[in-house]
C-alpha cells in the first residue's frame, strides 16, 4: 500500500513540477520528482544510511543524480539558511530564529522525521571497562579522567567533528551548555574516532550508531572487529543496554535522537521526490538494514 501511494505522488509531484513558476514556486527549475540533479546536505553522522538510499533512488529513476555534502551540523544548516542546498539530512528540527528566516523569505520548510539514531560509545579492544552510567558520562564531560578499571589510566574523549550533531547533543543534554574539558577532542570523520580508539587504550570515542549498526556491511565489520561498543545505563541501578534497534524502540538505550530531512525546496522536484521515497516502504526498509530505528518498520536485534 505505501508503494503504490509512492508510485502515487511521484506521478502527481513529476506533474506538478513541471507546472512550477514564479519567485518562490521555483521559476526556472530543471528538475522534476523523478528526473535531473541535485546537490543536498547530510550529518555526517547519516553518511551509510544516505549512501544507501541514494543508491537505490538513483538505480531505480536512471535519469537522477543525487550529490551529497557531508558536513558537521553547523554547516549544514548554513547552507541550508544560504540557499546553496534545498534538503538536508540532520539530527535536529529547524530553531524558530531558523524558521522565521525562512518565512520571511517565503518559504515553508517541510520538516520530516525519518529515523531514530543513536549515540554509540566505542573503546580499545584491550579496555577491561565497557560498563557506563549516564552519571558517569556527565562526571567524564565535567572533567573526571579517570576510568572506573582500576589500572586502566587516564582518559580521552573523541568525537567526529568540533561542530557535529554529536558534539552539541553532549553539549545540550548532558553538559547544559558547558565547554569540554581539556581531555575532549575532536578528529575530522567518525572513521578517524574509531581509528584513534582502536589504538589508544584510553580513549572514549562518541560516534553515530549507524557506524558500526549494520553487521551485513563489510566496512561496518571491520569497525567492529577494531573497537568494543559500551554498554550504558540511565541510572547507576539500573540495566546496562547496547544501542540495538529494539532498545532504540523501547527507548531503553538512553543516548537516542531523532533524525530528520528538511526541505525547502518551493516547487514539487528532485528534492521532494527524494523526501519521499525515504519516507516510503523501501526507503524505511534501506534504514531497517542500515541498523537505525526507522519510523515505520519492525526491528530486530543485532549482536555486536
């Protein structure tokens, strides 16, 4: 059924497309929902489950081309506000400063839920310590460098990017705004922070799940086969959980986020047609096997 209502309004929006005209509607636009080129932005973050749906997309409609930006969170959302992009894959809605930006210039960005992600805390396969509290993560972030192992030493935290989604959601939900401390730094791809950790014993890296979430994936393995992923509880009595898609679902991994596309395309083309098939059957079955809780299909466990 939800195909068919794909096939659907890609038929419809390739109509309307072609009917756009005028300042915000999209005068002059090549593209249609099914046909020409695009450039938009992702999280880095989301760079396995966008590369797989962008190859389905185009294997499936031959006359598309979807390039990708990958980007820390900061400049995606600035192209977006320039113009220089029409979609975006991100791990937060639009600020109501962001929306009214773009109301005043007559657009009315549509924002799209399309997945639930996680954050996934890796360390050394030779670390002993691979139990965490959300407490202890705080405490981390607040300045404590120790590790609870005892002769495990002093430790470092890494993360993808300065200005990533996964900096500012530590920033936002455990450190309420506060600087990292001295022992935090940031490497420049989240394949460098699971780099970095498989050779230092003291380092606690914080990367997107997706990374290391599909097990059917021969780069994802050989991530795994480099790194543990820790285990993490809400409370320091409670149950210690991996972020598994059935406890994204229950909500019982704790370090989980929405990920949403927005658009701001003004006219039905490649962009909306894109949104569209992400949000469709096959395109929540892409991110299903990419091992992120997608918004409409059955999960499963995966063991790492």
């Amino acid at each position: 059924m939800k195909t068919n209502k794909f096939i659907l309004l890609l038929a419809l929006a390739s109509v309307f497309g072609l009917q756009g005209c005028g300042g915000p509607t999209g005068k002059g636009h090549t593209d249609t929902a099914t046909t020409g080129a695009i450039t938009i932005g992702s999280d880095d973050s989301y760079k396995s489950i966008i590369d797989a749906e962008v190859q389905v997309f185009t294997s499936l409609y031959a006359n598309t081309a979807i390039h990708v930006r990958y980007e820390p969170e900061d400049s995606l959302f600035a192209d977006l506000t320039h113009d220089s992009v029409k979609l975006i894959v991100a791990g937060r809605q639009l600020s109501k400063q962001e929306v009214d930006y773009f109301h005043s210039k007559q657009l009315y960005p549509e924002e799209v839920r399309i997945a639930t992600d996680a954050l996934a805390l890796i360390v050394n396969n030779d670390n002993p310590d691979t139990l965490i509290t959300i407490d202890k993560i705080k405490a981390i972030l607040g300045g404590d460098s120790m590790w609870g192992a005892p002769g495990t030493g002093k430790m470092t935290i890494v993360f993808d990017h300065q200005n990533s989604s996964n900096s500012r959601y530590l920033r936002e939900k455990l450190m309420k705004g506060d600087k990292f401390p001295a022992n935090c730094f940031a490497m420049n791809s989240s394949p460098q922070v699971i780099d970095y950790v498989s050779k230092n014993k003291q380092a606690l890296g914080i990367i997107g799940v997706n990374w290391v979430s599909n097990d059917h994936d021969s780069a994802t393995v050989g991530f795994l086969n480099k790194v543990k992923i820790v285990w993490v509880s809400a409370t320091p009595e409670g149950q210690y959980f991996q972020p598994y898609q059935y406890y994204l679902k229950t909500g019982q991994y704790p370090l989980t986020r929405d990920v949403y596309m927005i658009k701001t395309e003004p006219y039905v083309g490649l962009g909306s047609g894109f949104l569209s098939f992400v949000t469709s059957d096959k395109g929540q079955r892409i991110i299903y096997h990419e091992g992120v809780l997608p918004v409409s299909v059955p999960t499963h466990i995966i063991s790492f």
